[in-house]
C-alpha cells in the first residue's frame, strides 16, 4: 500500500485534519469578499446590457436620478456584503434563501445603476457625502427616519465596521439573527431614497427601478420582522 495511504482510516485522522479546517475557516472572509467582487462584476455587466437604451434616450438624468443611482449602489453594496455572509454562514435554509435572494436582486439592481452612470458620464460614486440630492423633504416623511438637510457622512440603515465584523465572526442562530436585525434596518434605512427617488427621478427607467426596490424590500421587510419574531428577537432601533 502507498505510504500517502497507509494511515488514511486511522483513529487519529480527524485531529490532524482539524489544522486544515482552521485554514479554511481563516480564507472564508477573503473568499466571500472575492464571491462579492465576482457578484458585483456580473451584475455591472448585466445592468450595462439593460441601460444600453438609455445612450439614446432623450431624457436627461437629473440630480435626483443621479444622486439615487450613486448612493444607492452603495448603499446595495453593503447589502451584497451582508448576505454573502449569511448565504455562506448560515445553515438556516430559510435564512439562506432570503440572504440569496436579496444578494442576487441587489446586485443586479446595482449593476443596472452603475451602468446608467456610466452612460451618463456621471461619476460612480457620490462625492461630498449622501443623499445631497434629496433636497425637498418637505412633503416626504418616512416614519421612524430622521429628517435632514443636505449631504450626510453616513446612510440611514448602514451597519458599522464594528456590527460588520460582529457578523463576520457570528455563526449558528446569533448569525441568523444577527443577519435578520441588520438587513432590516438596512432596508428599512434606504426606503426614504427609495420612495424620494419614486416620485422625483425624471427617467423613466430610473422611477420603474425605485418603484420596483420599494415594493421588493417592503416585502422582505415584513417577512424579516416575522423571522425575527419567530426567533424570539426584536428589530435594531433606525440610526
């Protein structure tokens, strides 16, 4: 018998495997934030093939469509981020089909809005803080969100680096739950951009896509505050 096989289904196998597993725990963070960079590649391209027509539209982007695509796509970042984790973390399945779910609509959506600016000759990202361009807060008021005026440092919903890292190194039901309570302030965070973006963006496609993001992510909304609720936990306070 070889030598490489000679101890395979020794008593002591599992021990001397466990420097592997240390191994492999310690690449996750690294491979999920390549599985992300991968996502977030796919959907640029995707969103560039459906923004093709706007090359030709005579529609102008205003600075709500603008700052709304910029913003936004940070803002979905975060939220790839997110559920990358749990997709890989979590053993939840319906934890992982809600995490699926939202990675692959998000990325999508943020593709579609990357490639907007880039047909527009905007930017790709804002610059000179957030939400800048939500200049009438007058007559929009979400509840449970603070009211502003002008750029911001941070978005509403936005986890810190600290939760980030929090989550990163969560597993079992602390990472299921711990995934639930920030995706949901998440969500609940952008809905005031979302729903500003709906009533004042002046491109068509752009108003669709925001209208569209409203109704998806109250939806998945509901059903995370049900999923927290079964799991005995409560929703984070808006920041």
């Amino acid at each position: 018998m070889p030598p490489f096989l000679s101890h395979a289904n020794e008593p002591g196998d599992s021990e001397a495997a466990d420097p592997v597993e240390a191994t492999g725990r310690s690449q996750r963070p690294a491979l999920i934030v390549l599985g992300v960079i991968a996502v977030l590649l796919v959907g640029f391209a995707a969103g560039l093939l459906v923004g093709k027509p706007l090359h030709d539209s005579t529609q102008q982007p205003s600075a709500v469509d603008i700052g709304f695509s910029q913003d936004m796509s940070v803002h979905h970042a975060q939220a790839v981020e997110m559920s990358a984790l749990a997709l890989s973390g979590s053993t939840d399945p319906a934890v992982k089909r809600l995490a699926y779910d939202i990675l692959t609509t998000q990325q999508n959506q943020a593709g579609r809005m990357q490639a907007w600016l880039q047909l527009w000759n905007e930017p790709l990202l804002p610059t000179g803080g957030y939400m800048g361009w939500m200049t009438d807060m007058s007559s929009h008021h979400h509840s449970g969100t603070a009211e502003h005026s002008g750029p911001v440092s941070v978005m509403p919903g936005m986890a810190s680096t600290d939760e980030l890292a929090a989550l990163r190194l969560a597993t079992g039901p602390a990472l299921d739950t711990m995934f639930l309570q920030l995706m949901l302030r998440h969500h609940q965070g952008g809905m005031p951009m979302i729903e500003y973006a709906a009533q004042r963006a002046e491109v068509d496609v752009v108003r669709s896509l925001a209208e569209s993001m409203a109704k998806t992510q109250s939806s998945e909304a509901q059903l995370m505050t049900q999923m927290l609720t079964e799991r005995h936990a409560t929703p984070l306070p808006l920041n």
